[in-house]
C-alpha cells in the first residue's frame, strides 16, 4: 500500500463514519446509548482523541521510540477511554465537533509530510495509523447506525 492507497482508505472510512450520524439534530447526537451511556457526541470525542493520540505517538515511532503502553500507564485501554471521556466532558457539542474537524485535518496534513517508506509495508508506524484510523472508524460507523436503526 502507498501512501494515495491509504489516504483513500482513510478518506473513505471517514466518509462512512461522519455520515453514520449526518442529518441527525443536536439533540439527538446528544442522547446517551449508543455505546453503553456514550451519545453520539461521545463517540466522535472518542475517535477524536484517538487520531490525538496518533498525532503525537506517530512521530515517536518514526524516529524508533517506544510508545506508552495503555495498561501499564493507565491500568487499561478502558481506562484511558474513560479518562479521556471525563477530561472532555464539558466541551459542548460545537466544540467537540470543531476539535473533530481541526484534529483530522492536521493528521490529514501531517500523512502528506511523512516519508513514503512508512506507508510501502506493515511498518509500526502503519499498524498504529490503521488501528486508529481505517479500522477504528467503521466500528464505530456501525454502532452509530445500529443505534439509529433500534430508534427507528
């Protein structure tokens, strides 16, 4: 995979994953249940602190650094999720939205500075992109539209 393969591959799950809630009034991506008590709001806060997260630690695995290990630092994935989700409780529904959209731009831009070698096979550098971005998105594009069929 190069690295136009993967900004496609990017782009398209993104598409998918904004769409799963386009259309929706503010109200409705406030309800909580999409996943467990998350609204819809929630779970953009979520995806986007993950590519923050990818923003920071893609650096460190260019120049071969380590990168935290959740359980070791936080006690777990869950526990990050749940820390990060209290940290960001307060913002309002246009803030995360906004925070959403000035996150994946500057990981969009910062993708088109990298070094094509990072992209050519299954580096770390491309494991830690698809785990929080390609792959990350459509599930939660799934619940998002799961969750709106069962209101339906």
């Amino acid at each position: 995979m190069n690295r136009a393969q993967l900004l496609n591959r990017i782009a398209a799950t993104w598409e998918d994953f904004t769409s799963s809630y386009a259309g929706l009034p503010e109200a409705e991506l406030l309800d909580p249940g999409v996943i467990g008590e998350w609204s819809v709001r929630d779970v953009i806060t979520h995806v986007t602190t993950w590519e923050e997260e990818t923003l920071m630690l893609l650096p460190r695995i260019m120049r071969g650094q380590r990168t935290p290990r959740y359980s070791s630092t936080y006690g777990s994935i869950d526990a990050f999720n749940d820390l990060m989700m209290q940290r960001k409780r307060d913002l309002s529904l246009q803030q995360v939205l906004e925070a959403q959209q000035a996150t994946h731009a500057r990981l969009l831009a910062f993708l088109d500075q990298v070094p094509e070698e990072q992209f050519a096979s299954e580096t770390r550098f491309r494991r830690r992109l698809r785990l929080d971005t390609y792959s990350h998105y459509p599930e939660h594009a799934e619940a998002i539209r799961t969750w709106r069929s069962r209101r339906r």
